[in-house]
C-alpha cells in the first residue's frame, strides 16, 4: 500500500475546494505545507491532520471516538486539534 498516496488523497478529499495556501494559513502555518503533503513530499503528523479534518469537516472528532471506541488510543480533549502546531 502506498501511504503517501493515500495521505495525500485523503488530504486533497477532506481539504475540499478551499485553497492549499488558504488551508496552510488556517492551520497556522507561514509556508503552503499543504502543497508538500499533497505533492507526497512530506507528511502531516497525525495530531495536525486531525486538526485539519476536525477544521473542514466538523464533527470528525466524534465520528473517530466511535471507530475507535474499543482501541487503546487516547482520543481526549488533550488531543491536539486546537493547538496550532
């Protein structure tokens, strides 16, 4: 399976029609990182991508605790999606 390529679909899908310099700006960011994350040069770490999902699709957070209701992964009000970085 080729992550890269799904990261950056999954990036491209959850981003929508709003700009990747746009988005960049919104998480806080001075470069186009989304530029690098879609073109597979770099990766998002999980926390940012939560925040990016949880930004353009509102009620992301919910929908993982379900999935992950039985998993070991601390998915909290701790977690990382309101921080900027």
């Amino acid at each position: 399976m080729d992550h890269a390529a799904l990261s950056a679909a999954l990036i491209a899908r959850v981003r929508g029609k709003m700009s990747q310099a746009q988005l960049s700006r919104r998480l806080g960011y001075a470069s186009n990182v989304v530029y690098l994350w879609e073109q597979r040069r770099r990766l998002p770490a999980l926390g940012v991508f939560l925040r990016l999902a949880e930004l353009r699709r509102p009620g992301v957070r919910q929908a993982l605790q379900q999935f992950f209701a039985l998993s070991p992964l601390p998915l909290s009000d701790s977690t990382p999606l309101g921080d900027a970085g």
